[in-house]
C-alpha cells in the first residue's frame, strides 16, 4: 500500500508536469511516512494465544519487513527528480526531407522566396528521361513501350501533337512515377509552349 500511494504521488506529479522541489520531497516522504505510522498503529496481534505479544512489539516486528524507509522513498523520488526524462511512446517527432533535383535547397520554419533557374536543353533530358527508365524499369516489354511513347513524345516536342504524345507517354509509365517524377515540370514546361 505504501508503495503505491508512492508511485500515484509521483505518477501525479509527473503527468500534471509539477516540478519536485525539495520542499515537495519533504511533503512526499510525510505523507508516505504517516500512512506507514497510521497502517502500524492500527496493527493488533494476530491471535491472543500465540503468546504475550503486545501491540507495540507487533507493530516493530512487522515494521522490520516492510521494505519501504524513508532512505528508499527519497531515493525514489530523487530518481524521478534527477533522471533525464524520456518523451512518451508514440509522441516522438521524426522529420524526412527529401532533397533532391538542381540546386536543392533545404528551409525549416523559414520561408524561402529565392527561385532556382537552371537552363537544360530539351535533348538533355531526353537523354537523361531515357537513361533513367532504360535503368530503372526492369520488365522487357512493358520497358519498351515507355521508351516507344518517349520517343513519339521526343519527336513531336515542337508540335500540336506533343499534348496527345505527353498524355500517352504519361498513361504507359504511370506505374513509374518514382523515375520519371522528376522530368514532368520540364515536360510540362514543354507541353506549355507548343500549347
């Protein structure tokens, strides 16, 4: 009993995040400590004919078994005051930030009005779209069927057709978004100008 009237003190006390002072130690340890004189006061000898046992001797001798002193509840109170506490499971924050492209830039709580201008030819990343699916898509077939509507998307580049182009080149590698996601604002930026 003594125990846990111990540990809803300071289980108390830690959730309602109140700081243990010394001043709130003391009061911990008197409170616990007059529970234990008033649960020892209360104790009567088990049975009369075990002998002349009085009250006072039934008390110390069951006082010598309870495992609670006030060394040990300080201890424990200065264990909760003095350790380093760990956040709650479930309530820890982890922030992934992906980087990537030209020139990346990386702003926590700020804000960022810069604007990034890198010039690459539309031949350029042709090349580099084909290199990354030529790499990247491993089944044969389904592979040269993207690169087939890459390359009647490459050849219409300055036509009306290159929006019929990027739709289909778009529908037959949509299951690739992971390699081809980075190439859409330059094609889109393409689909724009002939539009």
């Amino acid at each position: 009993m003594l125990q846990a009237r111990l540990d809803a003190l300071l289980e108390g006390y830690e959730r309602h995040n109140v700081e243990l002072d010394d001043q709130l130690t003391l009061d911990i340890m008197k409170d616990v400590l007059d529970l234990r004189n008033t649960l020892s006061g209360n104790l009567r000898a088990p049975r009369a004919d075990l002998g002349a046992v009085s009250t006072h001797v039934f008390s110390g001798l069951v006082g010598q078994y309870v495992r609670i002193s006030p060394n040990s509840i300080k201890l424990q109170i200065d264990r909760r005051r003095f350790m380093p506490s760990k956040p709650p499971t479930g309530q820890t924050t982890t922030n992934v930030y992906h980087v990537y492209g030209h020139n990346p830039r990386l702003n926590t709580n700020s804000t960022d009005h810069s604007v990034n201008s890198v010039t690459i030819s539309n031949d350029q990343i042709f090349v580099e779209l084909r290199q990354k699916i030529e790499s990247g898509v491993l089944e044969a077939d389904e592979r040269n069927e993207i690169l087939e509507k890459l390359h009647a998307l490459e050849k219409d580049q300055d036509s009306p057709s290159f929006a019929k182009r990027y739709t289909e080149f778009t529908a037959v590698a949509a299951n690739h978004m992971v390699i081809i996601g980075p190439f859409i604002p330059a094609l889109t930026e393409m689909l724009h100008k002939v539009l």
